[in-house]
C-alpha cells in the first residue's frame, strides 16, 4: 500500500513537474515580446539584440533597405526599441537614451547610436548653449517650412515669430511659387519675407524633395534661394533644420520617402551650412531610434510628428541657438575715440 | 378685418426680420467648450490647441476686434482644424467669416497639389455665425458638427 502511494505521489510530482515546464515554454514562447520590452527599458544593447532576433525588424546597422521596410509593416504590433506612447512627454525617452545637448559621438552610453550627421565634428552644427533662451528669442524670427515645420507651429506651444508654412513646399515650390497665406491670398516666400524685418530665419525644407536625386541641383537651388532671402534680410542669422527621419513602415511609399534618402539630403544642407556659413541643427539629434530611423510612434503617417515631439522639438531650438555677443561698451567707446582721432588726424593732414 | 390683416402682416415681418438676424441674435458660448466638443468631429488626425498669441499671423484677423480665439490645428498631415473665436462686436462677425473663407480658399488651392483627398473636407468646411461668435470647423463628420452647432446657437 505504501509503495502504491509513493508511487502516486512521484507520479503526481512528475505531474506538476511537467505542468510548470509547460507553462514556463508558454510563457517564453508566447510572452517574449513582454520581456524584450522589459529588457528595452534596462539596456540599449540588449534591447537592440532582441528587436534584431524578433523578426529582424530594426536593421541594427542602420540601413533600412525598402526591402526590410516591406516585410516590417507590422512594426507596430512587434516589440519595438521604444513604448511608441506619443500620449506621454516622456514617452520616447522612456525607450532609448536621448541627450539633447551633446552631439551624436559624444558619452560612451551613446556610443551605440548611429550618428545622425554625416560629420558630427563639423564647426556648423549648433551646439547646446546655455542658458536656455525663452520665446522671446524668437520674436525677431520667421519660420520657413514645409508641412513639419507648420505641425510645430500648430502644436509646439511656440508663441513667437512669424511662420511661412506651406504642405508641400519643396525647394521649386519656395523659390517660385505662391504657397505663403495672406488674407489677400497666397504670395511667394520670398514677397513674405520682404514685408518686416527679422534677425532669424529657421528653413526646414527637404522632405519634399527627397525624390530629388539630382542632389547637385538640389545643392545648388538651396544656395540660391537661401542666398536671396539673406539679400531681403541681410542681418538675419541662418538656421538649417535637418530634415527628420521618417517611420518608413508607416510612409504610402518608401520609394522616396526613407531614411537612406534623408540621410543624403542632410549631408548636403551639411555641406551648405558649412560653405555659406549657415547653422545647422541637427534634430534628429533627438528624434532618431538610434538606428538611423524616426523613434517608433512619433507620427500616425510615418512623417508628421505628434505633439509631443513637437514640444521636445521646441526645447531644442531653445538650447541651441547662436549667442550673440552684445558689443562691449568700453572696446565701443575706445572705437569711436580712435575714429574721432583718426579724423582728426586725416583733417590735420 | 383689415385690423386683422395688419396686424398678421406685423407679425409676419417680425418673424422674418428675427430670422434674417441669425448673425446679431444674443448668444452666448464658452469658446473652449464648443472647440472641445467640436474636436470630437475629427477623427484623421490628432490637433493641438495652437498658441493665442499666433492665431492673429494664421488668420489675418485684427487683434483690437476679437475679445477671444481658440484654434486646434493639424500635425501637418490633413487639412482638419477648429477655430472658435469670438468678436468684441457683433457686426465683426461677418469680417471673420470672410478671413475664415479666405484661409479655406487659400488651403484648397495648397492641398489641391500636395494631397487632393483634403480638398473635399475643405469644400465641406463650416463657417458660422452667431452672435458675436464665428466657427471654422474642417473636419471629418460635417453632420455631427453641425448638430453640436445647432445646439450652441448657431
């Protein structure tokens, strides 16, 4: 009887046994997504190991092939690097390190991020400045963009400047075009830009030329145009937007629109900034997954950011701006004397 | 009998001179609650209540005439927008009807070439009036719009 029992019980114990690995193999099977998730928010690495083991989704080189994007339209139901919670202020820092200050090759916990600039050392990167300015800074601005640039006029928060919006607006369209609302109707940029006076002017242009493979011609329209609107506005500081990444699996077609092409199109308004000496500000800075992508759940359409990176956008342009240095008033006064003395000088003469 | 007959004829006219003023009848709205509610219309895309102090540069109407605004734009990806405003004086109204117009037309012709499927909300655009009150509203369910219109007056 007692050797029946015992052999009950190890049967029963077997039982069990067999039971608790099943549920742990469920568990691993079927809840991996919740793990990678877990792991995400504990290490960049890891993170990046297990989105590449989950279908391969995040090309951890960086490389988005329009390939891969095809066979990642169900990004949103895999585990991404990130929450994706646009609702949150947070929500992307949540996923992945963001430092909005220090550029791409900078801290050693960012060295696994790919860099968001074709030369991160390059002098016309604006770089964080402290102290933050406040929106008074941008009184004396005017904002020429595309649809992006009039998502973060409409939900940044921003209550200075004046904005020259147009969707649509590509390079053609803002050199020739009548796209700049008025309650007259629609003007050109350029007539816009003649009717007041303004010490800054932000371009973000570019995500509607990424067709524009005529990159030379690209390179040089934008020269043109930016140099004829520092002819209307000749004490105006220049400011360049880099273009933003795009979600490409949420893009209509990614046969122009990727990140491959917004990478070639940036280093060229790179390259612009350094010859013309304009200023760079690099926002996909904050804005990149790291891998050379848009943070996953930053947009619905895979182009115009939510809200809340509109907002983060914002901060951004307030802690990396040009100082300007307020002429000292005694090197003013030593100025005008030795003017005056000269003058006198050349009188005597 | 022709006491009858004047005083139907009054009456007539009376009606009809309360109903032609559809524009001067006293009304009285919380601009954020119909923007709110007026939100709930549009459902292709998050907007984003848009700062006061730009909605003057966005549509052209004088700052001196408008005692309030609110606006909730588009993150850039359709054409959808709310914008209640209220005028310090009634006969303002028509004026901000005309710049609400005035912005439709002007958006029509942009989205006509960057994305056409916009164009139809914009042809179904609302502007209003009542009151002292104007509405803008570019949205995805005209009818429900216009039934919360109707309740607040409009």
């Amino acid at each position: 009887m007692k050797q029946q029992k015992r052999r009950r019980r190890r049967r029963q114990d077997t039982l069990v046994l067999k039971l608790l690995i099943l549920v742990t193999l469920v568990l691993v099977v079927f809840e991996g997504r919740l793990i990678v998730t877990m792991f995400s928010h504990h290490s960049q690495m890891t993170a990046a190991k297990l989105a590449e083991e989950s279908n391969g989704i995040t090309a951890v080189d960086g490389t988005i092939t329009e390939s891969e994007s095809e066979e990642s339209k169900d990004a949103d139901a895999a585990p991404a690097v990130t929450t994706g919670d646009s609702a949150s202020p947070d929500a992307f820092l949540a996923g992945l390190p963001t430092n909005l200050g220090t550029p791409s090759t900078g801290s050693s916990a960012q060295s696994d991020r790919l860099p968001t600039v074709s030369n991160p050392d390059s002098a016309a990167i604006v770089p964080k400045t402290d102290p933050p300015v406040d929106d008074s800074y941008f009184a004396d601005a005017v904002f020429i963009g595309d649809s992006r640039m009039e998502g973060f006029r409409n939900a940044s928060g921003i209550t200075q400047g004046r904005f020259f919006t147009s969707v649509g607006m590509s390079l053609s369209s803002m050199t020739k075009d009548a796209i700049i609302q008025t309650a007259d109707g629609n003007i050109t940029v350029a007539a816009a830009l003649s009717g007041g006076v303004y010490n800054k002017i932000y371009i973000m242009l570019g995500t509607n030329d990424l067709g524009e493979y005529d990159w030379n011609s690209f390179r040089d329209g934008f020269i043109s145009v930016t140099q004829r609107f520092l002819e209307i506005q000749p004490d105006a500081i220049l400011y360049v937007c880099s273009v933003l990444y795009v979600e490409e699996s949420k893009v209509d077609s990614t046969q122009y629109v990727n990140n491959a092409n917004v990478d070639k199109i940036n280093s060229i308004l790179l390259e612009v900034c350094e010859q013309e000496g304009y200023h760079y500000l690099d926002l996909n800075e904050f804005l990149s997954n790291g891998y050379g992508s848009l943070i996953e759940g930053a947009t619905s359409d895979g182009v115009h950011i939510y809200p809340d990176y509109c907002k983060q956008m914002l901060t951004y342009l307030k802690s990396h701006y040009v100082p300007v240095e307020e002429p000292d008033e005694t090197e003013a006064e030593t100025e005008t004397e030795t003017e005056s003395e000269s003058e006198d000088s050349e009188v005597s003469v | 009998m022709h006491k009858l007959t004047v005083t139907i004829g009054a009456a007539a006219m009376a009606l009809c001179l309360t109903a032609c003023g559809g524009g001067s009848k006293e009304v009285s709205v919380d601009t954020a609650v119909l923007a709110k509610e007026l939100l709930t219309t549009v459902t292709s895309d998050t907007l984003t209540e848009t700062a006061s102090d730009l909605l003057p540069s966005i549509y052209f109407f004088e700052e001196d005439s408008i005692a309030s605004g609110i606006a909730y734009a588009s993150s850039g990806a359709t054409a959808c927008e709310i914008a209640v405003v209220q005028s310090k004086d009634a006969k303002n109204a028509e004026a901000v009807e005309k710049l609400f117009q005035t912005r439709v037309d002007n958006q029509s012709s942009l989205y006509a070439s960057y994305n056409a499927g916009e164009v139809e909300k914009l042809d179904d655009a609302i502007i209003e009036s009542a009151g002292a009150y104007t509405v803008l509203c570019v949205c995805d369910d005209t009818d429900q719009a216009e039934k919360i219109l109707e309740k607040y007056g409009f």
